[in-house]
C-alpha cells in the first residue's frame, strides 16, 4: 500500500524492522519474525516526518533529502507493500525555494506538495505555516496533493472543511490471516499564524471531540499534530483514548511519555535530518498494542531514490532560473568561511551565535554604505529561516538565499531610548521564539543595564539603529509598539538594499574573495 484508496481501506501486512548501526550507516531491513500462523497479531508501520522545509539534502549535502527518505521508504516496500507514511506539519512554507517566483507566481510550497506526492506520502497535519501563503496559493496546494490532510481544529473562514481535508480518518487494517483492526487518525495544529481565510478552534477540545467520535470505531487511535510539546502532553493526559502521539513544531527530535497511560509522543528532527519509523503489533484478542520506535538518521550514506531525486533536481533547477531572473546567481561562490556558522533554530532564537551577530553587522555596514550610518543593529531571528549549520568552506548565494529567504530590506530608524530599552528587554523576553533578537553594538551588563556603544542608554536620547524592515513593522512577538510607521517616537531615515545583498557584502568583508 503506497496510497489511501479512495474507499479509506488499508491493508497492512507483516513489516519490517529498520535498524541503525551507529547511525554510521545506511539504513538495513531486518524482516521481523512473524507471529505463529493463526496468531490475532494485527502489524504495521508508520514513517514518520514533520517540519520539512527542504527536498534537497542539507547541512553540505550530508543531511536530509527527501530522495534518501524514498529510498527508506522503499526498503520497507520490498519487504511488503503496505507503508503508511505521514508528515506533521509545516512544508508549504517558510522555504526559499518556495519564494522563488516560477511562470509569473511563487512557488509556495508547490515543488514540496510534488516531491511529497512522487515519495508517496499518505497522510498530512496542518502545520502553522501551511497558513504563511495566500489563500489561493493554499487551494492550490490541496488540490495537487495526493494525500489528504486530517485536522479537528481548522476550517475556512466560513466554518466549512477545506478541501482535500477531513476531520479524523478510520484506516482498517488486516494482517495475512484476515485479522483486522481499525486505525483512527485524528490532527490538530496550533493558532500560531492568524489568517482571514482561516477559522481556528481550540485545538485539545477539537481533539477530544473527534477521538469520541471515532472512540466505538477505532481500535488504536492516532493523534498526529502540530502543537507545542506542552499541548502534546496534555492531549496525552486529557484524552486517555488517544494511543501514540506523533508531533511536530519544535524541530529537534524528542521521545517523551505522558499521561496515566504513558502515551507516547514522538517527533522527529526538522528538514528529515532524521525520520521517526515506529513499528505497532497490536492483539485482536486482548485488545493490546505494542509499539517499537527507531530515530534514524537520514545521511549521505543512504543513496537516493533515483525518481523523487529526479523530481527533486527539476524544482530546484526551476527555482534557480526564478531567482537568477531576480538578479542572483544561486550557484556564485560568494567567499570562504574559516568556521561553521550556526542557524539552527534552537540556538538562534535562544542565544546570540555568530550568524546572529554576522547579519546584524552586515545591517550595520549596509546602513553606512547607504550614508545613514546606525550606532548598533537589530534583526528577529526569525528572519532567519536557514535551520542549518553551515559549515566552514564554500558558501554560495544561495547559501545565503536560504539563511534570509524573505526579501526584507535594511533600514536605519531613529528610536528615542526608552523605546529602544523597551524594544531589547521584550527581545529577551521572547527567548525561545523568533522574536528573540539577534544584535550588535548594544551589550547588556551584569546588573541587567543596557550599554550602547560601552555607554548607559540613556531614555531621552534619539539612536540610529540598523534593522530588517519587518521588525519594525509591529507584527513581531511583544514588538507591536516597535512600530516605525505608528510609534511617534521612531522614524525611518533610510531605506536600503535587500538583506540578502548586505548579507553578501558582509561575508565577503570578514571572510574575503573566493
């Protein structure tokens, strides 16, 4: 089974285990050993993805790739045809392949819903950023998708299902005696991204609603989500009746186990530097499920599936010739770095790195070029979306297309003191989030003073600060009032190039020519 039948019947046979030697390897099958013959054991497998951002290998080509993610899945197909493969959440967008604009429009998530469909995915959640395009955009990526979408919690602005999505699946599955159980599929994801054509619903009282619906039906339920860990947990407290919880959102693997039952929640690494394989025997008679989970790492030692690779090298070469059109040329070597420069998420929206720091001079040096030179400068973090280490050597531009997809532009803004202090104490307080900022030229002290330039800021004082255009949009986390057009107390100077073009300049001026 590579697809759900149109009738939502699946059959499941006997799968295998996928093995992970060190995580030093390529993936190897191990063919389980089959219950006695006339044992009521009902067998399955689910592959698990979330939060995948890129269809090509990442982190210099060693990491991820959803052509290496087919060849997995394909390893289990010759063992049986029956694969259930899902993704929770978040690949429409933030891409910078996404942005880039193909026959007139941008793509926005159409190369990933197209590799996703050539891989043979099964079944999809809702991730907070399917809801970053435009709602025609959004329709469209229904309508290509293969695969349907499950969610308990979000409609069209009118209230009604979108289509392409359900509120729950009941999936039945037998084995090769005829023994039979149903797998119920229910999803939810987090109001992170309002949108007018979207209606969201509490997303545990959805859940629980759909579970009881589905609760006579289903013999092991699923709960396949985009929520925060936290949410996560208390579905598995709250809604006793769901059995496994597969996750998405915070992009770093975690197995943890909640609830008087110890429900377990599983989620995977972002951009399918790892997949999750969990493999579920359940007994008819006893009604018993029973689940093993393999995190394996998806490396250059897995080769690549020469179809979805295929498709994977079209979408990029059509996106290449979007952004040349725009005036980059992907494959320039822009210099050569001497060390790794950090971008994953969990670091950046938690602490200062050097990428952080890097992007923020390049503002700095931007605003200078322009002739509105800034004292320090400011940047979210979530601005950049790279969710990568990239390591020392060759960077090229596109290299720095995917650390700043958004073409944001620098400016300088004057910010009167106490508005700039406000601005940095609530930039510390969104730790953890895209908010969080990143700077240069501003430090704070031990007893929590900010210093501008080695000096006190002072609250009646006017700064010049170089910054990203959206952070002083007031759409970003706490920073409504940091808002040039609306705060009295701030004003634009300058406008200047893209951030792309700044980010340029800067690594060539630290790290030199190629």
């Amino acid at each position: 089974m590579s697809k759900i039948p149109p009738a939502g019947r699946l059959r499941y046979l006997l799968l295998p285990a996928l093995l992970l030697a060190g995580c030093a390897g390529p993936a190897t099958l191990e063919v389980v050993e089959a219950p006695p013959p006339g044992e009521p054991v009902v067998t399955l497998t689910i592959l698990q993805l979330n939060d995948v951002y890129e269809i090509a290998p990442i982190a210099g080509g060693t990491l991820g790739g959803l052509a290496r993610v087919a060849t997995i899945r394909e390893r289990l197909l010759r063992e049986d045809p029956n694969v259930l493969t899902v993704i929770a959440g978040d690949f429409f967008s933030p891409s910078v392949l996404g942005t880039a604009r193909v026959e007139g429009g941008r793509l926005d998530g159409k190369q990933m819903v197209a590799v996703l469909n050539a891989l043979g995915l099964d079944v999809a959640t809702f991730g907070n950023h399917e809801f970053d395009v435009s709602e025609e955009a959004f329709l469209q990526r229904l309508a290509e998708s293969d695969f349907p979408y499950v969610s308990a919690n979000v409609t069209d602005a009118s209230g009604a299902l979108f289509p392409n999505a359900r509120e729950h699946l009941l999936l039945p599955v037998e084995d090769e005696t005829g023994a039979t159980m149903t797998l119920g599929v229910v999803g939810a994801v987090l109001p992170a991204n309002p949108t007018d054509y979207v209606r969201y619903e509490d997303p545990l009282a959805a859940l629980a609603e759909e579970v009881a619906e589905i609760a006579d039906s289903a013999d092991v339920v699923l709960a396949l989500t985009h929520l925060a860990f936290e949410d996560d947990a208390r579905v598995a407290d709250e809604v006793p009746r769901v059995d496994l919880v597969l996750g998405g959102h915070e992009h770093e693997n975690l197995r943890a186990y909640r609830g008087r039952g110890l429900t377990p929640i599983l989620k995977a690494d972002a951009n399918a530097t790892t997949v999750y394989v969990h493999r579920l025997r359940y007994d008819t008679t006893t009604g018993s499920l029973r689940m093993d989970s393999e995190l394996v790492r998806v490396s250059d030692a897995i080769p690549d599936d020469p179809e979805v690779a295929a498709e994977v090298r079209r979408w990029v070469d059509l996106a290449y010739d979007g952004f040349r059109e725009a005036g980059f040329e992907p494959d320039e070597v822009v210099t050569v770095t001497t060390e790794p420069l950090e971008g994953r998420e969990a670091v950046l929206r938690n602490q200062p790195t050097n990428l952080g720091r890097l992007t923020a001079e390049a503002f700095l040096h931007e605003a200078e070029r322009g002739g509105a030179p800034a004292e320090l400068a400011l940047l979210n973090s979530g601005v950049i979306r790279i969710e990568d280490v990239v390591p020392a050597g060759p960077v090229t531009q596109y290299d720095v297309l995917r650390i700043l997809p958004f073409p944001n532009l620098v400016l300088t803004v004057e910010v009167r003191g106490d508005v700039l202090r406000q601005a940095l104490s609530q930039g510390l307080a969104n730790r953890g989030s895209g908010g969080f900022l990143q700077t240069t030229g501003v430090a704070q002290a031990e007893d929590g003073a900010w210093l501008v330039g080695g000096e006190p800021l002072d609250d009646a004082r006017v700064y010049r600060v170089a910054v990203n255009d959206f952070l002083v949009s007031g759409r970003e986390r706490g920073l409504d009032f940091f808002d040039a057009e609306a705060n009295p107390n701030m004003s634009v100077v300058a406008r200047h190039r893209d951030v792309r073009m700044a980010l340029i300049d800067e690594l060539r001026r630290v790290y030199g020519q190629p």
